[in-house]
C-alpha cells in the first residue's frame, strides 16, 4: 500500500472516529463538519480507486 492510501484510509478512520464523538457529545455543528469531511475525503477515496469499505469498518 502506497503513502497516499495509508494516508487517506487513516485520515477517513480519524474522521469516522471523531464523527462519533461529536454525535455522542450532541454537538451538532461538529457531526455536519465532520460529515462533509467524512464525504470529502470517501469522494477522494473513490476517485482513486482506494477501496474504502473493505478497510474501513462504518460508522
């Protein structure tokens, strides 16, 4: 696996995670940040053939 994917594929689980967290904090501003990112960055995946969901358990 290639430095971009490593890279990208944590960045998607740190988001993942922290989405998480702001919805169990009921920070609704957060989740709606965190979840464009979330999308940005499964966006990114997908246009370079990075599988996202076989390496990246949802949320």
């Amino acid at each position: 696996m290639d430095a971009f994917t490593t890279g990208l594929l944590q960045r998607i689980r740190t988001t993942q995670s922290d989405l998480r967290q702001a919805r169990e904090a009921g920070d609704d501003f957060l989740v709606e940040v965190e979840q464009a990112e979330l999308e940005d960055l499964q966006r990114l995946a997908a246009e370079h053939g990075v599988p996202v969901t076989a390496a990246v358990p949802a949320c």
